[in-house]
C-alpha cells in the first residue's frame, strides 16, 4: 500500500480481487509502505500499488482499514447486504 497507488472504491477493489481469482492468481501480498514510503527500486519490482487514501494514517490503523475492505469486498462479490450504496 502506498498513498500514491491505484485508488478504488468499495466495488471497484471488489473486482479487481475477482479478476485476480478469476486469473487463478493463489496467493496476494499486501505490503504497508513505511513513514516515508517504498523505495523506487522496491516500487519496480511490486506488480502494482494500492492506496486506500491520500491521507496518512499509522499502521495499526490501516490494518484494520484494510481488513475491513477486503471483507466489505467479498461481501459484494457474495452479494451479501453488508456495503450499502
């Protein structure tokens, strides 16, 4: 996660999960970038970047933030009545 990455909405992370699944992709790794973010060599070797917001928030928060949205993400790919829009 980096605050410069690719931002989604709720529905738009929600497929971007579904079309990593769907292309068989086993196994996602999510790293939270530090105070002063990745390095340019390490940003080259990730497959792309995510942020959650362009605000800074510590790393106790954004873990649950994140947990949070990968569970609000698969409760709209399960059509679950969880996000509301």
């Amino acid at each position: 996660l980096d605050e410069k990455g690719k931002d989604y909405d709720s529905k738009g992370f929600a497929q971007k999960l579904q079309k990593l699944m769907n292309v068989g992709t086993k196994q996602l790794v999510l790293i939270i970038g530090g105070p002063y973010g990745f390095s340019p060599e390490f940003k080259q070797k990730a497959k792309g970047s995510l942020s959650l917001s362009n605000m800074t928030f510590s790393h106790q928060m954004i873990r649950l933030f994140l947990v949070e949205q990968i569970y609000r993400a698969f409760t709209i790919l399960n059509n679950q009545p969880y996000h509301h829009e």
